[in-house]
C-alpha cells in the first residue's frame, strides 16, 4: 500500500514538475494567443486541484497554500488572477468545513472574532498593497514567503495539550475558554488561552500577507494559536479552518472588485480542489502522512524557488 | 476565578445560528455556482467575453485584461449578467458574502446574552467586511 501511494505522489510529483511547464508555453505577464482550446487548461487546472486536493489534506495543509506557487509557477495565469483564484479556492475550503467544526465545538467562535477581525483587516490591507506592488515584487516575496513556510513546516513543533498555567487578562475579559471531549480517549478537556496581545499583534502579519499573496493562512494560524496562545491542537486545527472563512472572504473581495476573477480559472479550481480534498480525507485512514508530507514540502520548496526565479527574471 | 461551570460540551447559541447559516450560505453559492458555470461553458447564455478569447487574457495583468476587453471593475458585473460569463459572479458573491450576515444574525443573539464586547466586535467585523465587499478601496498597478 505504502508503494502505492508513493507511485501517486510521485505521479503528482512530476506532472507538476514536466508536464505542467512544457505545456504552458505562454510565460505570464506578456498575452500572447494559447493555441490550445479553450477547456484545455480549465480541464488541466481541474485535475492538477484535485490531486492538488488530495495531498493537502494527506500533508495537513490548506489548499490555498498549494494553489498559488504551483499554478503560478507552472501555469500560464498571471500572478493577479492565480492569487484572486487562490483566494477563493482557501475560502470554499473554509466554508465547507466551517459549519461543521463550529457544530462540534471544535472552532471557537469566541476565540475566531477577534482574531478574524484583525486578520481581515490586515488581509484587506495586504490585498491593497498586493495589488499595487509589480508582479515581480510579489513574485519575489511570494517566493521567500514560500520557502520560510517550508522551513515552519519542518521545524515547527505541535503541542497537543499546551501547558497555560493561566489565562491571561484580555482572554479572561472576552471569555475565550471552552470545554471539548477527545474523540479518541472520550477525556474532557477544558481549555483557555494565554499571551492573548503577542497572538493578535502576529495576526496582523497573518492577515497582510494572506491578503498579498492570496495564500490560505491555516500554516500560519495554526502555529500562532497553538503555539503562542496556547490552544490545544485540535481547537487550533479548527479554528484555523473557520478562521480562513472570514480572512480570506476580506482579501477576496478586494481582488473580486479588482477584476481578478475568472471562472473558467475558478470553479475548475474549487471543483478540483473540492473534490480532491474529499478523496484525501478517505485516503487519510490508510496513508502514510510522513511521506507525504515531505513530499508536499518538497514541491513547495520547489515551487518557490521557481517563484524566487520568475521573480527575477531568471 | 473558575469559569468551569458556565462552559459546556455543546457550542454556543450563536456559535450554531452562525454555523447553520453559514451551511446554507455554503450550499446556496456552490450550487448557484455550478449550475451558472455549465450555463456558460455549454454556451446557453452568450459570454461577454468569448470562451476562445479568454485563454488569450489570463495571461495578461488585471488592468491590461480589464482594458483590453473593456469590463469596468467593481460591482459592475451586475449590469452585466444577461452574460453567461458574468452570471457565475453570483456564486463567487455568494460564497465571498455569507460570512456578513452570519455576523448580523449574531447580533440580535449577543444583545440578549448581554455580551456587549462581542457584539461591538461583531459589528465592526460586518462593517470591515462591508466595506471590502462595496468595492470602495481601489487600488492597481
């Protein structure tokens, strides 16, 4: 089974490393006339989401994070609609997962507000300032940005249960605290939160360059709540995920109104990604995340190299 | 300070009147976005902008896209939905949207817990995202 699955993510692996570039022969930023038809790429951004899809959820990252360095590595998209796409892809993520986590109780809408207001904020500013900058600017930082995430991806840690000896003021103030039962124990756990100012002050940064470079934010809020606010694992992971409902849907709007929105380039994507991510989720029970986690770091370090590169000119 | 008797396996009033309106929100686009997609790719409504020509613009930045199609930015889509194009943009609203009237719904629920923080923080999250959605910040290249 193990070999399986290494076949498909190495399937995956080169597709995105050969095919994908030896199609696009049109290099983004000039318009130059495709000659392929006009489903051809919509039906090539269709199954490179799903698999896409798949890997996000076998590698525990969103799909947001994914889309934009790879589709605007190896597509022939400009930078402006990969990011307005990419915006939209890491939303429906959220919304359809929103529901239900918030039902269980495992996203804290007490613990979201705050954090979603000041994120959203910054994400509308990040999109602004996303939007004004040169293509190649972004390029650049999204490149960097790409590649810092990799390294947080292998150097962060994860705490179950962190320790939070005490509540601090402000989360006392907005009763940021809740109770959760572990599904796999049946253990209640009640939960609160510390260092409340440091976690927001950080989501501003979240929020600015979720909004700048269209990225779902989940490899960022996830660390900040678990790590720094001290929220168990579970109610990060959740949180996060509902959190992105809100960020995203601020940027996203910013990028709507621009223009940025093609639908032959999104609903292929949210189908795509939809879809791959239901596959993962059934996939998850028998896979061997491991491996596919570093794989999916492997093609993001990649793809932002490739980023850096474009950037420049290179 | 022990808040343990107040806190419950259950979730929140508003935190279920948000989750449930977000759901139908969620199905609402996504099905408005399906159904106006093959509405535009099997060609019932003509596009605006023809299936052919729009391989040759996404390669293009966003200004030089908007001008050589000649498409006005912002809320104009709206004048332009007898587009099979344009029509999709009702479910990328949808989607983009729900979120504003989860934090109005809440509201009303948060006033009667006497939760005053939380709907003062409510409120501005419905106006920030308000005025992101009004098209009012312009920015480009």
């Amino acid at each position: 089974m193990e070999k399986k699955h290494r076949l498909w993510v190495s399937g995956f692996f080169l597709f995105v490393l050969f095919v994908s570039p030896a199609l696009a022969e049109t290099p983004a930023g000039g318009a130059t006339a495709d000659s392929h038809a006009w489903w051809f790429w919509p039906m090539i951004l269709l199954i490179v989401t799903f698999i896409m899809g798949v890997f996000a959820v076998l590698g525990g990252v969103g799909g947001g994070v994914l889309f934009v360095p790879i589709i605007s590595g190896f597509f022939p998209f400009h930078l402006d609609f990969v990011r307005g796409t990419g915006l939209l892809v890491a939303l429906s993520g959220a919304l359809a997962a929103g529901p239900g986590l918030l039902k269980m109780n495992l996203a804290s809408l007490r613990l979201a507000i705050p954090v979603a207001l000041i994120a959203s904020t910054c994400a509308i500013f990040g999109a602004m300032v996303g939007l004004a900058l040169p293509t190649n600017v972004i390029q650049i930082s999204l490149g960097g940005t790409i590649i810092g995430i990799c390294v947080l991806m292998l150097t962060a840690k994860k705490s179950v249960l962190p320790d939070v000896p005490q509540a601090d003021r402000l989360s006392t103030a907005l009763r940021i605290y809740g109770v959760y039962q572990e599904g796999s124990t049946g253990q209640i756990i009640d939960w609160k939160i510390h260092r409340t100012p440091l976690g927001l002050c950080l989501f501003i940064i979240i929020g600015v360059m979720a909004g700048m470079f269209g990225l779902g934010a989940g490899w960022a809020n996830v660390p900040v709540l678990n790590l720094v606010m001290g929220a168990p694992l579970k109610i990060s992971v959740a949180t996060s995920k509902f959190l992105l409902s809100i960020t995203d849907t601020s940027a996203a709007w910013v990028y709507m109104n621009k223009g940025c929105v093609i639908p032959l380039m999104v609903v292929p994507s949210l189908v795509g990604i939809m879809l791959g991510s239901l596959v993962g989720v059934h996939l998850l029970k028998i896979a061997k995340p491991t491996f596919i986690r570093w794989m999916v770091i492997a093609i993001l370090a990649f793809a932002g190299v490739k980023a850096l590169l474009k950037g420049l000119g290179i | 300070m022990d808040e343990t008797p107040e806190l419950s396996l259950k979730a929140s009033p508003e935190q279920l009147l948000y989750a449930r309106i977000l759901e139908k929100g969620m199905f609402i686009g996504l099905i408005c976005l399906l159904v106006t997609f093959a509405i535009y790719t099997f060609g019932i409504m003509k596009p605006y902008v023809s299936l052919d020509r729009v391989s040759c613009c996404w390669a293009m930045n966003v200004t030089d896209y908007l001008h050589q199609e000649n498409i006005k930015s912002g809320w104009a889509w709206l004048g332009m939905l007898k587009y099979g194009d344009f029509i999709n943009f009702i479910g990328i609203a949808i989607l983009a949207g729900v979120s504003i009237f989860c934090y109005l719904a809440i509201v009303p629920v948060l006033i009667k817990n006497k939760d005053r923080i939380y709907v003062v923080l409510a409120l501005l999250e419905a106006i920030v995202l308000s005025i992101a959605a009004s098209g009012l910040i312009a920015v480009g290249h």
